[in-house]
C-alpha cells in the first residue's frame, strides 16, 4: 500500500523546507519502507540547499536518522517489519571492489559520487502534488517515511534510544572514525581538530579515546570551546585572535606542527590550513568536511613532497552496514557518550527553525 505522510520538501536551492503531505511507495524487491522516529540535521543537507553539494531538486533531504521498519520487499532478509534500524548513507553491497577491500569502505554503489538522486533501478519511491520527488544519498530521512534499500540499512539492538543513537548514522561515526579508524591516532600524540560541530567535537571523542595527550580545538565561535574541553580538548583557539596565519599559531605551539589534523568544516582555505599545520615529515592531515563543488585548492607541493599524507574520510572509513550495529552496541555499553551532541529537540514540522539554528552556530 501506498503511506501518505508529512515530508520536509526542497522545492529549490536556497528556499525554506516546505512541510508537504507526499505518497511513499511500497518496497520494491530488496527494499524496505522505514518509519523515521529522529533524525539529526547536519552540515552536509545544507551544502545541498546552498549547492554546495550538487543533488536534483525537488529532493527530501536527510540522511542521519534510525527508525522501525514498517514493511519490506521481496527478498529482503537482514531485516523483518518491527526491527529498529539505522539507515546508510554509505550502502555496503558487499561484492564490489571497495566493499571487498579491507582498506577501504566507500562502496561503489554509492550516491555520493553519481549524485543521481534515486533508488538503485533509477526510480524514485517519493511523489508530491503529482511530481516524482528525489532521493538523498540513499536515505532521505526528513520525511515520517523512507524507503530504503537493503545495502543501505544496518538493524541494530532493539532495546538501543533511537533518539540518540540516530548520530550513528553520520555525526558521530563520521568524527570519531576519521580519529580511530582514518587516521589512526596514535597514543601520546598531538591533535589538531578545525570546526567544533557535532562531527568535530565526535573528532576530539575519538582522539581523545585513541590516547591523543594534545587535542587543540580550533574554530572562529568561541562559544563552542567550553564543549569542545568537555570532551577532551585539551587547547581552544579562535583564527580571530590572531594576526598570523592560523597553520603557524599551531607550528609555534607544538614545535614543529601536529601528529594529526582534521578539517570538519568543509572549507578549502580551512583544508589548506589543517595540512600546512602538520609535522613536515610524518604529519598526516583528514578532510572530514564535504568539499564545496567547483572549488579547487592550491598548495605547495613541498607540503607533501617532505612527507605528510594528506587524505579524505567519508563516513569515519567505517564499513556501515557491518560497523553500524558494533557502534551501537559500544554505546550500549557506554564506552561513549551522545548526549553532549544534541543541542536542541524540535518537533519535525519546524525543521526550518533547526536549520537556522545550525546556520547560527548553535
């Protein structure tokens, strides 16, 4: 059967979300249709509303969410009707030449890169006022129904709150894995984080657990440095303090520049920084933030020439559908904390409130 319920509606780049009743399909084969219970916003749906993110439009944006599974296609076997799942903006097919790689986890099939906007058979399971509505990144949870394929959801515990595990989804792993799994930070070392949002600050959670002994926090909102040191940071620096460039403040700090720096901001000119602020040799510096589109970056390539590595984390570098539930079951175990990342709870009609509040840096 065909659900009508509420979805959040991006008609058109740099309009409000428009609250539209739309009709949700029933699964096809190896599909399920999920009800959404939370679901965070997150940088990355703005760079779509900004275009920043190149995606179709009209397009029901979200990607960072958990929910219940409320009915499944044909073939469907990981999960049943009823299961509490996390859907996966990085699908794992399990066949591909990535999903089969121990070095990497960034599935082939993914809608990241094509930006296509659909189901994997090239059609869409969304329709509002007669229009085919897109998909986002295989997920698309702004609506109180989604449709899923069976590579892009990972059931988790069912005794798990889903109101704060939905930051597995994206925040959280995507931060705390660039840490742990990415960059492999290694004990005693010196940190250097840009960008103190929620994936940020998941950034500092994972330094801080993988035994880093200095973590600096960089961002121009010192509001967020209280935070930031809550979870682990051990310095707080604000660019605006200071009339040098902010790559030599953390060169005279550490002596001869950090072990590890993240960008999780999404800004070239704060890619540029957090590579030229690492060890000459053997620093090694993350892109955690989504690049902008058609933008380029020039550095020197003596940057790299002397030894730093300089490399990209989609989604922590963790294999989703296999890491999702361990993640989950961790937090289950309290070997780490979500709470400190969810500022505000707004009911899901006032998803432009969220946004503006996002926009504001709170």
């Amino acid at each position: 059967q065909v659900i009508k319920c509420k979805a959040a509606v991006m008609w058109e780049a740099n309009k409000p979300f428009s609250i539209e009743e739309v009709e949700v399909a029933p699964p096809k084969a190896h599909e399920l249709r999920v009800k959404i219970v939370a679901t965070g916003i997150c940088r990355s749906d703005d760079h779509v509303i900004t275009g920043g993110l190149v995606m179709p439009f009209p397009i029901i944006l979200g990607h960072e969410a958990a929910g219940i599974v409320e009915s499944v296609g044909q073939g469907v076997t990981s999960v049943k009707p009823g299961d509490k799942v996390i859907p996966l903006f990085v699908p794992y097919c399990g066949e591909c030449s990535s999903c089969l790689s121990a070095k990497s986890n960034l599935c082939i099939k993914n809608d990241i890169s094509s930006g296509a906007g659909l189901m994997p058979d090239g059609t869409s399971r969304f329709t509002c006022k007669g229009k085919a509505i897109h998909h986002f990144l295989s997920t698309s949870t702004f609506t109180e129904y989604t449709v899923l394929h069976e590579t892009s959801v990972a059931k988790i515990d069912s005794a798990a709150p889903l109101e704060k595990v939905f930051l597995i989804g994206c925040g959280f792993s995507t931060g705390y894995g660039a840490a742990v799994q990415t960059a492999k930070v290694e004990p005693g070392s010196n940190c250097a984080v840009f960008g103190l949002g929620g994936v940020g600050l998941s950034v500092i959670m994972g330094c801080k657990t993988a035994g880093a002994s200095r973590i600096i926090a960089v961002d121009i909102n010192s509001d967020k440095f209280a935070k930031a040191k809550e979870l682990g940071a051990t310095d707080c620096i604000n660019p605006r303090d200071f009339k040098k460039p902010i790559h030599e403040v953390l060169i005279e700090m550490t002596g001869h520049g950090v072990d590890y720096a993240f960008e999780v901001v999404g800004r070239t000119e704060t890619m540029t920084a957090a590579l030229a602020c690492c060890h000459y040799n053997y620093g090694v510096s993350v892109i955690v933030g989504v690049p902008p589109a058609a933008q380029k970056i020039t550095i020197d390539p003596m940057l790299l020439f002397t030894g730093r590595t300089w490399k990209g984390s989609v989604f922590g570098g963790w294999k989703s559908k296999d890491s999702v539930p361990k993640l989950v079951a961790d937090y289950m175990k309290k070997k780490f904390v979500l709470d400190p990342l969810i500022t505000h709870r707004l009911h899901f009609t006032k998803i432009n409130e969220g946004f503006d509040l996002l926009r504001a840096g709170k």
